[in-house]
C-alpha cells in the first residue's frame, strides 16, 4: 500500500493538509473532478500525456519528481502535490502493518465527495478515482489486523459498489455486475451479508435497463427474501419490483410493490444497519407512483402527479442527475396527452445537463421520450428538438 493514503488521512505535513485525502491517483483525479476537467483539458494544462495521467489515476504508475511538480503546477497546490508524491515513494521502500483509523476515516471522505460529484457530473469524472481508492484499501487491508481490516475490506466494498453503479451510468452493465460482484465478496470479508442482498437490487436495475422485466422482477423479490435484507434493501426491492409489473402493465401488483415500498421506507426510519443504496427517506413517494404511472401509460395522471410535485420545493433530489431524470419523464407525458409544446420546452431546458451528466439510464428516458413524441404529429421546429433529443438519447 502506498503510504502516502496514510500520511494525508492522517494528516500529513503542512502541504499534504491542503490536498483531499487519498494516494496520489485517487487525489489527482479528485482535484481533477472537481474543475470539471476532462484528461485531454488536464492534460494540455499540465503538459503531460494523457496516457500518462490515465496511469497515474488508475494506481498503475507513480509519479517522477517531474511529473509531480507539473501537476502540482497545474492545480495550483502550492507543492502539496510534490510533498504527497515523495511522501508515496518513501513508503514503497516499507511495508508494515496499516492503522485502519485514518485509512477509513479518509476514504469515507473521498467516497462522499466522489459520491457528489458523480450526482452532478455523471461518470466520466469519478471512475479513475474509484478504480485507484478500490486499489490502495484492498491493498491495505491485508496489512491491518483484526476488526481493522474488516473495517478496510468494508469501505472497499462500498467503493465498488458506488463504482458499479458509475459504471451502469457510463451504459457498461457487463462492469457493474464485475463492481457489484467484488462489493459483496469484500463485503462478506468485512463481516456484512446485507450487501449480498442488495446486490440483488443492483442486477434487478440493471436487468430493468436492459429490458428483461421478467428477471428484474425475479432478482428483486429475491431481494425482498434475502434473509440478511435490511428494512431499506426490501424498500429498495419493492421500488424495483414496481417498476418491473409497470413495464409489465400489471397495474395491480405495481400498486401491490408501492405499498410495500412506503412500509419499508417508514421502518427503515432510525435503522443504523448497514447502508446501502440511495437513503429512503429522500425518495418522493408520488414521485416514484408518477414515474409507474407512466410506464403504465397512463399519461393523464402521471403528467398531474409530476407537475404537482415538480412545482413544490424540495420535491425532487438537488442533484443534476434526478433533476433530468424527472423532468424527461414528465415531458414524455405531457407527450403522451398530446401537450408537445410543454413537453419540449422542458426536453429543450434539459437537454444541456444531459450531454454534461451523460447518464447512461438519463439517456434512456430521452429515448422514451423521442419514441412517444414522434407520434404527436410535431411542428417542424418541435421535430427539430425531438431529432437532437434522439441523436443524445443514443451517445
């Protein structure tokens, strides 16, 4: 492991304590994420290669003295950067036994503020730095002893699973279900089944995007039976299992989930199991019923439902990518009762934070929203939208 995590978790020198916590890659890609740059626009700032920065985020290669100081230039960190690098290459010269303290309590940090990021910037922004942090704590673990290393091998495992739901977002589902994987074997290393349960909620989403309703159905209900689910995993369950019978048009066992959903939600108040997934507490019921409404086709009332809760504040999640995900639903019906023009200017609105996100399951509902206008007879400058809706629906 590189001793450097430990240095800035802990606290390191005075340069260091200006950096967020991490190793080197996982502090260059965050520093990175949040300028919002991208490797080309770091890479031409720093005058490094882009292959070499890829290496460098991913944990492959360590930094020279040179490159180190050309980052550090680039970001403008005052020789943190410089100071974390040499701290890093101290440390490969020894191996000795970790003190999961500031190792865990520095990850946490990286993973919330990776967590934020990825909300409001999509995938592309946080994947290497997921990669590089899953890379130091499963190379950390092994050297802390007793309940420290499960401590260790359970923030990796939320790390991947995080990871695994990036990699759904960048339209990778092959990845995720590798990330979701990993997360419950590091889980089960850390002491914690409940994310064996929850992984099954994962394969239920991603079976839902690729279309296979009936196995997304499957895989939540046995989520919902898992003998380690938590009252949030049988929330998330239920949510899952909903929206499969709405694609199925089985309106019945939908509303049948969705009463499941708000009982779990309201036991799982208060529950300090392990957490897995979005908090509960944050979803919008009518939101969620609006959302199974429309893919029930039923227009009329799912259009009412998402006008009345778009308008209240909060309504729906601060992050960017809620915030689309919401809005393309209620434009495809306004579509689907015929009110285009509303339902363009709200895609019209929208679009510019879709391309930013590029949200692979955003995407997805765009092109509910492509298939469902181009059958209202649109004016030429509403085809128009409707074609450049399409054009992104598809990356």
């Amino acid at each position: 492991m590189d001793s450097a995590a430990v240095t800035v978790a802990a606290g390191g020198g005075a340069g260091t304590r200006l950096l967020p916590p991490g190793d080197f890659g996982v502090v260059l890609a965050t520093l990175r994420a949040r300028r919002g740059w991208s490797v080309r626009e770091f890479s031409r700032r720093a005058n490094v290669s882009e292959g070499q920065i890829c290496n460098l985020e991913s944990g492959v290669r360590n930094p020279t003295p040179a490159v180190a100081a050309a980052c550090d230039a680039a970001f403008g960190t005052g020789g943190a950067l410089v100071e974390l690098a040499e701290a890093g290459r101290r440390g490969d010269r020894t191996e000795s036994l970790v003190d999961a303290g500031p190792v865990v309590a520095g990850y946490e940090r990286v993973l919330r503020e990776l967590k934020d990021i990825g909300r409001s910037t999509g995938p592309r922004f946080v994947t290497a730095s997921m990669k590089s942090a899953t890379r130091t704590l499963t190379d950390a673990a092994p050297l802390a002893v007793g309940e420290q290393r499960a401590e260790i091998w359970l923030l990796a495992s939320k790390f991947a699973e995080y990871a695994g739901w990036m990699a759904q977002e960048a339209g990778n589902p092959a990845e995720a279900l590798r990330w979701t994987n990993l997360a419950v074997r590091w889980g089960a290393q850390g002491g914690d089944e409940t994310v064996a349960a929850y992984a099954l909620v994962r394969r239920a989403f991603i079976a839902q995007h690729r279309g296979d309703t009936h196995a997304a159905i499957e895989c939540a209900d046995q989520a919902a039976g898992h003998p380690a689910a938590t009252p949030v995993i049988r929330a998330h369950a239920a949510l899952r299992a909903a929206q499969g019978h709405a694609h199925r048009g089985d309106a019945i066992a939908c509303g049948e989930a969705l009463e499941r959903f708000a009982r779990h939600a309201a036991e799982a108040v208060g529950d300090r199991t392990p957490h897995w997934g979005p908090r509960t507490e944050n979803g919008n019921l009518r939101l969620i019923e609006a959302s199974c409404m429309l893919s029930l086709r039923h227009y009329e009332p799912a259009a009412g439902l998402f006008e009345a809760e778009r308008q209240r504040r909060p309504a729906v999640p601060a992050d960017s990518n809620s915030q689309a995900r919401f809005a393309v639903r209620h434009a495809t019906a306004l579509a689907g009762v015929g009110r285009l023009d509303d339902a363009c200017q709200i895609v019209e609105a929208t679009l510019p934070v879709i391309q930013r996100i590029d949200s692979a399951t955003v995407r997805a509902e765009l092109g509910r929203f492509v298939e469902q206008a181009r059958t209202r007879g649109a004016a030429p400058g509403q085809l128009a939208l409707i074609d450049a809706s399409a054009a992104l629906a598809v990356g």
